[in-house]
C-alpha cells in the first residue's frame, strides 16, 4: 500500500496540467499547481507509516519475541527439566526407603536423612517452577500488554500527526476547492454563452443564405478582391470510353484555390495526405494560371452539382471545378466576375457542341497516336 501510495504521489507531482494560451490566471497556475502539493501531502502521510514500520521490528517485535523465547520458552523450559529430575529422584529414593527391610534397623537413620535431602531438593525444584509460572503469568500482564499499548499509542499517533497535517492543508484545500468551483461556474457559463452564439450565427448562416439566393436571383453583387477556399477540379480523362452527357467525365481532385481580383491569378494547391504536415511541399506543387473567363456550368450538362468552368490565358482546355454549395459556387463566379447565366429547363450546351468538343479531342490524340506510329 505504501509503495502504491508513493507512486501515486510521483505521478501527482509530475502531471501538468496544460491550459488554453500562454498566459495563465491566478485560479489556473494554482489548480495547476495543487497537484503537486497533493504529492507532498500523501508523501508526508506516507513518511509517518514508514516510521511506525520501521520502529516496529525494534520498539514491538523484537521484546514480544524476547520474552517469548526467553521468558515462556527457556526458563520455563529448564525449570520444568528441573522439576522433572528432582520429582524422579525423590520418587526413586522414597521407594527405596519404602522397600527397608525391619531387619536391618541400623540403616534406617542414614535413609531418612538421605530421602529429607531428596524431599527438600524435590519440594525446592517445584516450588521454583511454580514461581516461574506465576512469574510469566505476572509479566504478561504488563510486558506483552504494555509493548502492544506502544504500539496501540504509536499508531493512533500515525493518525494524529494525520489529523495535524490535515488542519494544516485544510486552508489550501479549502482555497484549491473555490478556485476549482469559480472555474466551474464560468466553465458553465462560456457553456451556455457558446451555445447562444451557435444559435445566433446559424441563424445568421440562414439569414445570409436567404439574402445570397435573393440577390443571386436579382442581381451580381461583386465581393472582396480575394477569394478563396476547398474546391475540387476534374481530371478528364483522355480517350473517353462512352459518349455520354459529360463526355470528358474523370475523377475529382481537391484543391485549396486562391484568386486575386486584382492580378485575375488563379493558384491551385493541391490537397494530399501529406500536405497539412508538409505545407511547403504542398505550396511547390501549386500551379498557378490568369484567368481569362469564367463560366457557371449548368446543371444540364454535367452529373454534379454547383460546378463552374474556368477558361486560362495560356492554355486553351477549360477546366471544371466543383464548389462546396450553391453559395460558394456564386461567391467564386461572383469574385471572377463571371457570368452567372441561368439555364431554364432542357436548355445548356447543345449535343452539336457536345460533338464538337469530342470530335475536336478524338482527333487531337488520333494524330498524336499516328506519329508515334511513324
């Protein structure tokens, strides 16, 4: 128990408790630091019971096991072997003082004297085994009885000097427990003061949303100079397979783009595994282009939604990009100034231009293809 405790108190020393920010309170840099003084305190408590523990085998073991051997077990032991032998030899000389024939009246002068010293050794043996005996009964009494009320009284000490030690932390108890209440109660109203404020910017978000559909509805209304943010781009794949309503379809890569109204420069970073670890590794895959135009794709011609068209400067493919919502996608058109046409049902690209551009890309890798074969 002792070992688990210290242990415990070690790990209670050691532990920090990490706060939002650099810069701390009063109420944090002491609950941080409360930790510590419970060590103290448990290793205080513990160095009490390691002094009891430590007393016990001198101050308590060591007299009971002493007047155990001694006392209970030797004396006894060679005033009973004592007793034992004089007893056989009183006996012994009685019955040959009992088996004197009356014949030889001479002899029995000699054989009272001889079995009176027999008698008074054997009454002299017993009587001291006797008093040994009472003795060891007697030191009981207050050797066996007064060692365990020391240690009865060492122990309750233990527990004394724990009370003590408790009156003296019991301040700083007291203080660590408002702090930890105070901490608690502004705990509970950051609580209830962050849910307000969710509700209050989801409210919001729907009031702007409401607001961004009515005004893409009515008119253009241009934004900041900088736009950026997650889109995703299709790769198109180079010899389609089937002819379908997007012709050109392929996998979707996502990027973080940033635009500059200003400059019209488009930059593409592309988002990988490894890029929220390694950014400057991200940043040397960035491709960048000038905008030449930009195009809200409609719903007719391709499978995804909010999806617009970008035309460069210095490359003649056009590329399509796929926005987060309805609302991105018209913050990006907005911000490129692009043209934020509105297709009625049915209408959108023609098959003849759909055709076009097929023919157009089939014959671009057919004469590729043929002079490789030369």
């Amino acid at each position: 128990l002792s070992l688990a405790q210290r242990a415990f108190a070690k790990t209670l020393t050691e532990f920090k408790i990490e706060t939002v920010g650099t810069t701390q309170t009063d109420d944090e840099r002491v609950i941080g630091n409360c930790l510590r003084e419970f060590g103290k305190l448990i290793n205080q408590v513990e160095e009490e019971r390691t002094k009891i523990l430590n007393e016990a085998e001198s101050h308590y073991l060591e007299p009971l096991k002493k007047f155990r051997v001694e006392a209970i077990g030797r004396t006894l032991h060679e005033e009973k072997r004592k007793y034992e032998k004089e007893s056989a030899k009183f006996y012994q000389s009685l019955e040959k003082h009992l088996h004197l024939s009356t014949m030889r009246k001479n002899d029995f002068r000699e054989a009272d004297a001889q079995l009176d010293i027999q008698q008074h050794s054997f009454c002299k043996a017993s009587l001291q085994y006797v008093a040994e005996i009472q003795s060891v009964q007697e030191r009981m009494k207050f050797e066996f009885v007064e060692t365990l009320s020391s240690f009865l009284y060492s122990w309750l000490t233990f527990y004394h000097v724990g009370h003590v030690i408790h009156e003296d932390f019991k301040p700083f108890l007291d203080g660590v427990q408002d702090r930890v209440q105070k901490t608690k109660e502004s705990y509970m109203a950051t609580i209830a003061e962050a849910e307000e404020l969710k509700e209050k910017m989801l409210k919001a978000h729907a009031k702007t949303t409401n607001a961004a559909g009515t005004v893409a509805t009515g008119g253009s209304e241009r934004s900041s100079t900088i736009k950026q943010g997650y889109v995703y781009m299709q790769e198109k794949s180079k010899l389609p397979k089937t002819i379908g309503r997007d012709v050109l379809a392929g996998k979707w890569t996502k990027y973080y783009c940033v635009y500059s109204k200003e400059t019209r420069i488009f930059t593409m970073i592309p988002i990988t595994a490894t890029s929220k670890t390694d950014m400057k590794g991200a940043l040397g895959l960035s491709v960048s282009f000038k905008l030449k135009e930009c195009l809200r794709r409609s719903s007719d011609s391709i499978d995804k939604r909010f999806c617009f068209d970008l035309i460069a400067d210095e490359r003649p493919d056009v590329m399509t990009f796929q926005a987060l919502s309805e609302e991105d996608r018209r913050q990006w058109i907005d911000a490129m100034d692009g043209k934020q046409t509105v297709y009625s049902p049915g209408a959108g690209p023609s098959t003849t231009t759909l055709q076009r551009r097929l023919k157009k890309h089939l014959l671009k890798h057919s004469c590729t293809i043929g002079q490789v074969c030369r």
